[in-house]
C-alpha cells in the first residue's frame, strides 16, 4: 500500500504541472564571458539564455551598452536512468565559457551527469539562387534547368543559432558540481562529488579520471568534492575544495592520478563556535582563482575567506557574510536553508569580491579599503538608473530606520549566483528567477 | 535536559530529510545526506551522553540509570567476542568496566525474551542496535556499519579492536578508518545466534547499496555474516547511498514510537506505526515488543522506495 503512495509522488513529481513550471525558471547558474559582451544564465527547466551587450553607440553616450536577450535554447532535458530508475534533472548547474576564436561562441553546460558543448553563431545571410532547389527547397528536375547560376548570400534577418556541438556523457555516478575550462583552452574537468574527471573538447567517449576520493567501503565516507577550477594560468594545476571546508591544490605533472595533493589549505576550527552544525557550516560552497592566479577565494555558509596559494594554515583574509545567522542555524537546518550553495565573484582587478545572501540581499568586500556593503536586488529598488541604497541588518537591540531585523529576512529569496563583468564594473545577480545586471554609475 | 530535547528534535529531522531525500527529483544528493548523517552522529552523541536520569523508563534492577554507554552497549550476542572496549572519550564517566558488564550481559539480549525484560531506553536503543547490527551487516565489513551509534556500542561488537580516538578518524557512515594500524585483531564476527527478532527485521530498512537510490524494487538483503565483507565490493559501481537507506530503517524502528508520541510528531513516522508503543508521556523513549513490531509496517515504507 505505501508502495502505491510512493509512487504516485514520484510520477507527480516528473510530470510538468504548473507549479513544476514556475521552479523552471530559477535561475541556477550565470556567467560572463572572456570578454564580457555575452551573459549566459542556465535554469532549473534546463534551458541557457544569452544575452548581449549593445554597442555604445555615439549618439547616445550616456547609455552605457545594456544587456539584451541575444539566443535562447534547451540545453538539457530531463532524463530517467532505467538501470537505476532515477531521474536525472535538467537543471544546469554550471555554464563556462571558452575563449572566443572565430566568429562564433562555444559555451560548455552541464547538469547533473551530462557535459556539452554548444555553439552559438549567428546567420545574418542567406544563400539564394540554387540550380537544383528552387526557392521553397524542393528539388528541379535536372531536366528542366536551361541555365546554371552561381548562388548569391543575401542579406537576412539575423538568427542566432545554437547547436550542440560536443555531449560529454556517462562519466558521473555522482552530481556534477562544477566544471571548469583549462588555459590550454583544449581540455577542460568535471568534477562530482567524488571524482574529476579531465576530457579533451574533441574526444567525447573518453574523458581521464584525475581524482578519486571515493573510499573503498562507503561507509568510511567522511567528505565530497564540492567544487573544483583549474588555474588561470598553469594548465596543470587546479584546486578543489571539499565538504569538511579544505581545499587541495592538485599538480597533474606529480602523476596521472591526482589524489595526493600538492597543498592543503585548512583553517583549524574555532572550538568556541562548535554546534551540531559546525560540520554543515564549514563546508565549502565555492572555489574561485582570483584572475591574478595568486588567491583562492572560499564560500562557506557563513563567511567568505580569500587565502594566498602560499600559505596553507589559515586564509589571509576573512569576511563575515552574514555571521548574524550563527545563532539560527537550527532553523535554517530545519528549513534547508543551512544547505543552500552560495557562489562567490572576483571582481575584474581582484580587488572586490561579491556573494549573495538571503532576503535578495548581496554583499561586496573591498580588500583594499576593507569596507564592505549590503545591497538589495529587488524590483522596488530597481528602477533602470536608480542608485542601490545600501542595505543593513540590524542584529538586536534598536532597529533604526532602513534597518531590516534578522527575523523579518525573507529566507526564500536567495541570492546564490552572481557575476562579474572581467573588466568593467558591471554585475549581474540572480535572484531565484529574475536576473538583475547592475553598472557603476555613469556621471 | 534541554540538550537532549533539541538532540532529540534535531534527531528527527534530520531523519525527516534522510527519508525525503529519497523522493526528491533527481535521485540521493549524496553532499547533503552526508551532511545530514554528520548531524544526526552528533545530535545522538549528545542525546545518548546527556545524562538524563528522568528519561529512562524504570530499567532492570541494578541498571544504573545514567549510563548510556552501558545501555547502548548491550547488543546482540554473536558478535564474536569482542575484546573489551577502551572507553570512547563521548563517553561520559563510562568506565571501561562498566562496558565489560554490558558485554557480558550480551549473550542474554540475543532474542527477544531478555528484550521483553528490559524497558526505557536500554530496549529501544538495543533494538536499534540490533537493526544496525543487520543493516551494517550488508553494509560490509566494518565495525557495525553507522557511525551514528555511540563508540561503546560499536566497540562492544567490534571486529577490529580499532576505535575512535587517538587521532583515528571515523567515517561519517560507518567504520572507523583503519588508519594506523590498531585494527590488528580483524575478528571476523562469529555468526549470530538464531534471533526471531533479527530474522522479522530482515525484510525491512537497508534496501541493500544497490536497490537504494530511487524507487528500485528492494533487493531483500540477505543476513548473512559471512558475506558481508565482500558485499560492498561486489555492487557494481553506483551511487552507493545504501547505508543512508540503513539508517532511516535502524532509526525509523527506534523512533517511531518517540515521535508519534510527540506533539506534531512527522507525518512519516506516523505512516509506519502499527500498534502502539507503550509511552506514556511524549518526549520519553518508549520501547518495548511494540516497538519492535513497528519496525515492519515502517520500514516497509522506507523500503518501498
């Protein structure tokens, strides 16, 4: 009799009803590209939206170039694993790009189990004029045809088309969490919660396994891979930070298989700040190289830590993202919330770095200045060339004006993806399933 | 008294999330049952070592009444005969000796007779012990297979003498990482004596590593001792969250009484129950026959996923 409940959930579950369709659109991953010039967003519903900068145009100098919808397509659909009767999501966990080479865009996305390879390339002309087709496409009658002449490009609307061009499949047991594009610009990891695996961009039935953390027995199972990125310039180093809040930096040159870390970065715990969740707390969310290559920057859930590659014992730097939530982390156990995944930004000069908060709120440290700021992505707050008023939480005792309590956070509105323009001060934030691009401001 | 009331209700959670992981789209996220199973270890350490002399029902005559380790401690006889136990440091004042009356007294809780004997705590957290006892058993060779029981209890049925502290490391799930050697006495377990209790459990929770992600048909796990190191290795690779199966099983069996008693206790716990466990006040550990027999109905349920 259970049985029967139990699966009905699970055939609600992978129909699309309607609120199934609303979860679609959270926005799950957003990226910039080497340049800039294109946003890229993934969905929960699996489909990467694309936008484009506009040129500056002359006339209107004040404009700087905003960001419209440039392509949009499914990437990833839903699966089912009939071996193991599991569904696979078709949320995009991740979206990086490569480098531009020729005149189209090659962006890798990935779910859960499943890599590929889309190009993005625009079509603004149109052959006309073919001997063997007339202009619907059907095909002549050789017959028929008296004269030849040589098929002409005319000009058509522009169509931006995306097409897979690569699918990197059945080389994850487990979740894909990140993946990350070599300097090389020919290789490129995926790394799940127990494995990386390297693949070469041409070769999609082969991909080399470089790091294997699964133990022989799983139930001497004590952390998971959580995020991995290669250097931003040595192609052979990369990092990967685990669930117990450490971080490994790995030399493909020491051996093929990468288990035994170069270094080892780990900050030893407070035993002042021990709680059943001190485990859930230190577990790191996300990894980033500063573009320099000389810092890693972590996300745990409650601070952000910048660390020199040359110093494993502790970070050098420490900023509290939101440490009022100390004191509610059984709540936020209670809730999920404890579990959410914050991503963490450099900005183009490494100088400030992003992450996002709870209640739309997202937090910027300058290194330089060490002074930081809350700011709220909103559509109340966000009108096109209003300035963001910076935002406080207030943590007990009097609540002044514009201050928001702790226990009036919405906890439902996360900001967990955000990003950096590489070079210009532009930001783009999601929250849950609305995107908002934000610009210094311009005199 | 308040630690223990929170352990308990982190405790319950935390299974709430275990079991509805399973459900969720997109299969066991094994991160988050990791994370889930290091605070359910922690919340039952804190429960089992808060000295609580109120909670336990009246125990057996001379059961001193703060002593978990020792409650804990009393499993199924049949687990070879484990060398005495150094006291794990979780172990509040449990004296080495006080584990070795526990051991002792082990041949005598190998059915249910001398189960039906004890009340409180020490009942249900043997019958859990038990359950564990099975579910790790398919889990392989490690020592008992959950981390989540305190160290006295997994001592006490220990195949390799290796036992937290030191510096060893413990798995999250289950043994203790044989790190540096202590395990030298690697006893194979001797095979359990004929247990009804252990042969009606058989059919339920640890829908084997194979069967658990997901809703495959459960593989009905085979309670053989003598398999068990090999059992692990031999499942093709796959998404190996069997253990995370296990512990909703053990833990569905122990607290499904608890929590029905509760106020507001979880709509899944209240799925399985079947007649009602002897309690009298919400919060106290029950125990007893009853509760033994709700392990069916509720591991059934976990089971059909």
């Amino acid at each position: 009799m259970e049985e029967d409940i139990d699966t009905r959930k699970i055939n609600n579950s992978f129909l699309r009803d309607h609120s199934y369709a609303t979860e679609a659109d959270i926005i799950s991953t957003v990226e910039f590209n080497h340049t800039g010039e294109l946003l890229a967003t993934g969905d929960k519903g699996g489909r990467v939206v694309i936008f484009q900068r506009e040129q500056e145009s002359k006339n209107q100098v004040h404009r700087r170039g905003e960001y419209n919808v440039y392509s949009t397509f499914q990437s990833h659909e839903p699966e089912f694993d009939y071996l193991k009767s599991l569904e696979i999501e078709e949320k995009i966990n991740k979206i990086r790009w490569l480098p531009q080479q020729n005149a189209a865009y090659f962006l890798l996305s990935t779910n859960d189990k499943t890599v590929k390879l889309w190009k993005v390339s625009e079509r603004d002309k149109r052959p006309e004029g073919y001997n063997l087709k007339d202009e619907e496409g059907r095909l002549r009658d050789p017959a028929t045809i008296t004269t030849l002449r040589v098929p002409v490009l005319r000009p058509m609307d522009l169509m931006v088309e995306a097409t897979p061009r690569r699918v990197f499949a059945n080389a994850h047991t487990y979740h894909i969490n990140s993946i990350s594009v070599n300097s090389d610009y020919e290789t490129y990891m995926s790394a799940d919660d127990l494995r990386i695996n390297l693949w070469n961009f041409e070769i999609t039935n082969q991909s080399f396994n470089i790091v294997d953390i699964k133990p022989a027995n799983m139930e001497e199972l004590t952390e998971v891979i959580t995020a991995a990125e290669f250097h931003p310039h040595h192609c052979n180093t990369f990092v990967y930070s685990s669930s117990k809040g450490t971080i490994r930096l790995c030399d493909m040159r020491a051996s093929a298989l990468c288990d035994r870390h170069t270094k080892f970065f780990e900050e030893p715990e407070d035993p002042s700040n021990r709680s059943f969740f001190s485990e859930i707390i230190s577990s790191i969310s996300d990894v980033k190289f500063s573009h320099s290559g000389r810092y890693i920057m972590t996300r745990d859930y409650l601070t952000v830590k910048v660390w020199d590659l040359n110093m494993e014992s502790r970070p050098i730097e420490t900023y509290q993202v939101h440490d009022y939530l100390r004191s509610k982390l059984c709540s936020l156990y209670e809730n999920d919330c404890i579990f959410d995944k914050f991503e963490c930004v450099w900005n183009g000069s490494d100088s400030v770095i992003m992450t996002g908060s709870y209640n739309n709120f997202f937090r910027m440290f300058d290194r330089n200045t060490k002074r930081d700021v809350t700011l709220e992505a909103s559509r109340e707050n966000s009108k096109p060339r209003a300035i963001l008023k910076p935002r406080k939480v207030c943590v007990g005792g009097k609540r002044r004006k514009d201050e928001i309590s702790v226990d009036s956070l919405d906890f439902s509105k996360k900001i967990l993806h955000t990003a950096w323009h590489p070079s210009e001060n532009i930001i783009a934030v999601a929250a849950t399933n609305n995107l908002y691009i934000f610009q210094d401001k311009v005199n | 008294m308040e630690f223990k009331l929170e352990a308990h209700r982190i405790v319950s959670i935390s299974l709430g999330k275990i079991y509805n992981s399973r459900v969720q789209r997109g299969g066991i996220k094994l991160h988050k049952n990791l994370l889930v199973s290091l605070v359910l270890r922690s919340a039952r350490q804190v429960y089992l070592s808060d000295p609580c002399p109120g909670l336990y029902l009246a125990g057996p005559p001379g059961t001193p009444p703060q002593l978990p380790g020792e409650l804990v401690a009393g499993p199924p006889a049949g687990w070879g005969e484990p060398p005495p136990p150094p006291a794990p440091a979780a172990w509040p004042e449990s004296e080495p000796e006080q584990e070795h009356r526990a051991v002792l007294d082990t041949p005598r809780a190998g059915d249910l007779e001398p189960e039906a004997t004890l009340t409180g705590a020490r009942n249900t957290l043997q019958s859990t012990e038990a359950a564990a006892e099975e579910a790790g058993d398919s889990a392989g060779d490690s020592a008992g297979g959950l981390d989540i029981f305190p160290e006295g209890p997994r001592a006490a049925r220990h195949y390799c003498g290796c036992l937290p502290g030191g510096g060893e490391k413990q798995g999250v799930l289950g043994a203790p990482l044989h790190g540096d050697g202590r395990c030298a006495e690697d006893k194979p377990p001797a095979p359990p004596p004929v247990c009804p209790r252990k042969r009606s459990a058989a059919g339920m929770g640890g829908c084997g590593p194979a069967g658990c992600p997901g809703s495959t048909p459960l593989k009905k796990p085979r309670w053989d001792l003598e398999e068990q190191p090999g059992r692990m290795e031999e499942e093709e690779e796959e998404m190996e969250t069997g253990n995370v199966a296990n512990l909703i099983s053990i833990f569905g069996s122990s607290f499904s009484g608890l929590l029905r008693k509760s106020p507001g206790g979880g709509p899944e716990e209240a799925e399985g129950e079947g007649s009602n466990p002897e309690a009298s006040e919400p919060g106290q550990i029950c125990c007893d026959k009853p509760v033994l027999r709700d392990m069916n109905p509720w591991s059934t349920a976990i089971v059909a996923f």
